[in-house]
C-alpha cells in the first residue's frame, strides 16, 4: 500500500504565506459597503477570511484540498 504523495514544498507555501491581517476597522469598513444587514462577529467574519485565504491558495497552488 503506498501512501498518498503530497507537494510538501507548496504546503510550506500556504503555511507560511503572508496572510493579511485584518483589523476591525478594515472589517467595519467592508460591511458597510454591503447593503442589507449583516448578523456577524468580527471573529466570526475573521474566521471566514482565513478558510477562504487558505482554500484560494490551495486552488491557486493546484494542491489537494484538506477536509
């Protein structure tokens, strides 16, 4: 049975890419050019970036999804 290879090389990519940090300014400001209402935390909003940053660049980086 052989294991499963994985790119270890872009994996680092991912892991140590500069993700942007968001402030709660930077996240005040976006909301409010998103007519309606929105029911959600600023971690809650910070939380969504992040699965969405790490998704986007494994997609961009062609790797296997983590689930």
């Amino acid at each position: 049975m052989s294991a499963t290879p994985t790119n270890t090389a872009a994996a680092y990519v991912i892991n140590s890419a500069e993700e942007p940090e968001l402030t709660d300014d930077d996240i005040r400001d976006a909301m409010t050019h998103v007519p309606g209402y929105l029911d959600i935390s600023f971690d809650d909003f910070r939380l969504i970036y992040h699965l969405a940053w790490r998704h986007a660049m494994t997609r961009l980086l062609d790797l296997p999804e983590d689930k």
